[in-house]
C-alpha cells in the first residue's frame, strides 16, 4: 500500500507541474486534458490516504511522493523546453564579432554600443527557442568567456524578422 501511494503521488504531482506550467505557458487546452489525468490520480491518491488514516507511513509515502512529483514534473518541463528565451550579454567585444557570429548561427540578434565601469561595451539581446538555450550559453562562453550573460523568459513576441523566420521554420538548420 505504501509503495503504491508513493507512486500514485509522483504521478499526480508530476502532472501538475506539467499542468501548471502549461498554463503559464499560454497551452491551456493541453493543460485543461493533463488536469484531466492528474484529478483522477489525486483522487485515488488521496482516499488511498483518507482510508487509512491511522498508518502513518501512508501519510510519509504521501509526502514523499509529492516532493519527488515535483522534481520529475520540473525534468520533463526543462526537456520539452516550451517558449522562448530572451539572452542579455555585454561584452568587451566592442567590433561586434561576438553577434555577428551569433546571426550567421540563426540567432535572432540585436545589439549596440554600452559604456560599463571599465569603459566601452557591447550590449547583445538574443532572442532563441528554450531548446537551444543551453546550446547559446555555450557558444557565448566559447566565444567570450568573460561575457555577462543574463536571461529571462519573455511573455510575448510580435514582429522583426526573427518571428517571421520561426513561422517560416527557417531557424537552426
């Protein structure tokens, strides 16, 4: 009993991490069918655990199940890699070999002149898939490793060539 509550748990958690980051993906109708699964799961779960209240290793399977959902729901949604990334470096690359070398890879690029504490800088904003991020970060590093690089996830894009270009399937060929 206790190993299948463990299990049924990670199940349940698993499929609402990947629920809840669906949604805030902007994928709610896939996310409304995974909510489907994951309320059949919890609801046996949790009377797995309602029933036999007076064990307390029910309760501790229960638990651990939920921790190690989450841990398993976050690794699946870092491989399915949804959305965008939206990558900032400055670099002392003041001659812009640094994005050059970026858009001849496909990467959607823009850049311009920064001035930092320890004078002329190149400000680089890199627009890529979250499949390719880790793939970007590395070639940044190989090019510049004394680059600073910072990221985040951007709620929406319209316009440039770069999302003409992902529409057409152009990109990373």
């Amino acid at each position: 009993m206790v190993l299948i509550i463990f299990i049924i748990n990670i199940i349940y958690v698993t499929f609402f991490t990947i629920r809840m980051i669906l949604t805030l993906k902007g994928y709610r109708y896939i996310a409304a069918g995974v909510s489907v699964v994951e309320i059949i799961v919890y609801v046996l779960g949790l009377g797995l655990v309602l029933d036999n209240l007076n064990e307390i290793q029910n309760l501790i399977a229960y638990a651990l199940g939920y921790g190690c959902g989450v841990i398993i729901g976050t690794k699946i949604e870092e491989k399915m890699a949804l959305g965008y990334i939206t990558v900032n470096v400055i670099t002392a690359d003041v001659d812009r070999r640094l994005p050059r070398m970026l858009r001849d890879e496909g990467y959607g690029v823009t850049d311009w002149s920064a001035n930092g504490l320890e004078g002329n800088r190149s400000a680089i904003q890199i627009l890529t898939p979250r499949r390719y991020e880790l793939k970007l970060y590395a070639r940044i590093k190989e090019l510049d490793p004394k680059a600073f690089i910072i990221s985040y996830e951007p709620k929406a894009i319209h316009g440039g060539f770069w999302v003409k270009s992902v529409r057409r399937g152009n990109l990373f060929r």
